[in-house]
C-alpha cells in the first residue's frame, strides 16, 4: 500500500482482500466516485482505493455520502458482472445501525414504496418503487436533558436490514415511522442533530452499514464481511453503554453452506495478500 505522508490524507482501512475483491470502511462524508454531487470534492473512495493499492477496481454496490462502513469492489470486470447480479437478485444481506429520535419500535417491517427524490422531474411524477426494510431496537438510553420541549431526551439504537435499495431508504423509512435518524440534515429536526454535534462530537449523519453478507464470487462460499462504525459513532455507542452492539472492526467470515448462510458458524477467511 501506499505510504502516507504528513501531507496526504489517511489510507482507507481495508477489512477484507483476496484475489477477486477487495472491502474497506468507507469515511462518513466521502463520495464513492466522482458524480455531479462532488462540487469541489477531490477525494473519492473509488480513485483512493485505486491509488491505494495500485490497480483498478470496479464499484459493485454504493454507499450514500453521508453513510460509513462496509464498501466492497471488484477486482476485475468479470467478478464485478458476477456480484452485480448477486444484488440485483437480493442476495446480498446489508446490516445497518443508526441512531434514532425516541424509543423505536421493538420490531418493524416497513413495506412503504418510494419516489425518487432527487431527479430531474418533480418527485410527485417519479414511479414508485417498491420498498423494504426491517428494523429492530437494540439499545435505548434517556438523557436528562432539555433538548427539545421534553424535560429529557430519548434516543434508540436500531438496526436495520434493507430487502432493497432504493436511495435514502432506511432514513426514509426510519423517519416515516417518526423516528429519524440523528444527523439526517432533510428528514431530521435540527435542534437534535445540532445537540449531537456540539455536545456529543456527532457532527455526521449517524447511519453506518455495519455488515455485508453474500456468496463469494469465485466459489459460492458464504462470506460476511463487517465493519465497526467510525470514531465518533463509536464513542458515542460507548458513552451510552452500547457497545456490546459495536462490529467487530475488520472481522470477516466464510462458511461453506450455501443454502443457508446463518445455520452454520463462520471460520476465518485467509486472505491473499496482493499488496504491490
């Protein structure tokens, strides 16, 4: 990998690599690729990477800007063909935590179609699309503090499993059933993502996609692929006694059973290393 020096910018923390793909802990804040949305931007997780390890690599899924945590790519264009299909036919799991407003829900399908909000045309005028996703609480905490018009403020963490992907979906959903996730500058309420950030050293949206589980491309193997969220997320899960919930940073797992990926336990993958 390349060295970093006193004047560039850390490496991007690579948790899985073998010969046909490669996974890192994409930054909160950072732009996969070069898009239209960059405006000024000059570091992007795709050209990074690429620097970083001295070859190409080949987007397979995304990441929203503002979402940390498990970003994975293709090593060439026939393994990227292979795990395009794997999403597009919802074999891939994603698990994500986020950081909500009040007490959620114990468990909860929201089945809720979307428009596409950011397009050309008016948003009433988009299709909608079909949309899934299952939340659980995890943790909760009650601060006693006067945030709002509450003499205390509750917040929950919540873990959430998308069946599809359509664009801000789990923060859509989330907000949907009125609890928005801390940071979320469009559906959020601002005194509370301020709160975050001025007094908890929150200053991001506060979604992380903790984990990713599909079959390898090479051999069907099952591979489950985490990461722990960055370092103010953690700290924050600290500070509220939820770190029982915390990832394990740079963990990942294979397993040989292929119809049933969550029946057996994992053992550790033996990475090839490439580095040049």
């Amino acid at each position: 990998m390349s060295a970093c020096t006193p004047d560039s910018p850390p490496p991007l923390a690579v948790i899985y690599r073998d010969a046909s793909l490669i996974a890192v802990a994409k930054p909160p804040g950072m732009l996969v690729h070069r898009t239209a949305l960059a405006r000024g931007e000059t570091r992007f997780v795709l050209q990074t990477l690429r620097d970083q390890i001295g070859r190409h690599v080949y987007p397979v899924h995304r990441l929203d800007r503002p979402t940390g945590g498990v970003l994975l790519f293709a090593l060439d264009p026939a393994t990227a063909a292979t795990l395009g299909q794997t999403f597009t036919d919802h074999r891939a799991a994603k698990r994500y935590l986020a950081v909500v407003r009040g007490w959620g829900p114990e468990t909860l399908t929201v089945d809720a179609p979307l428009r596409e909000e950011d397009g050309i045309r008016p948003k009433a005028e988009m299709p909608a699309q079909p949309a899934v996703t299952h939340l659980r609480r995890l943790a909760t905490v009650e601060m006693p503090v006067a945030i709002d018009r509450y003499p205390s403020s509750r917040y929950s963490l919540m873990e959430a499993r998308p069946e599809t992907g359509r664009r801000h979906q789990i923060r859509r959903h989330l907000a949907r059933c009125g609890h928005p996730i801390i940071g979320d500058a469009k559906h959020g309420k601002s005194i509370h993502n301020r709160y975050f950030r001025d007094h908890l050293a929150c200053p991001h949206l506060l979604l992380t996609a903790a984990s990713l589980t599909l079959p390898h491309p090479a051999d069907g193997r099952w591979l489950t692929l985490e990461a722990a969220p960055d370092a103010a997320f953690a700290a924050l899960m600290t500070r509220f006694g939820w770190q029982a919930h915390l990832p394990r940073d740079a963990a990942d797992h294979v397993t040989n059973d292929a119809a049933n990926p969550a029946g057996e336990p994992a053992t550790p993958a033996e990475p090839i290393d490439e580095t040049p």
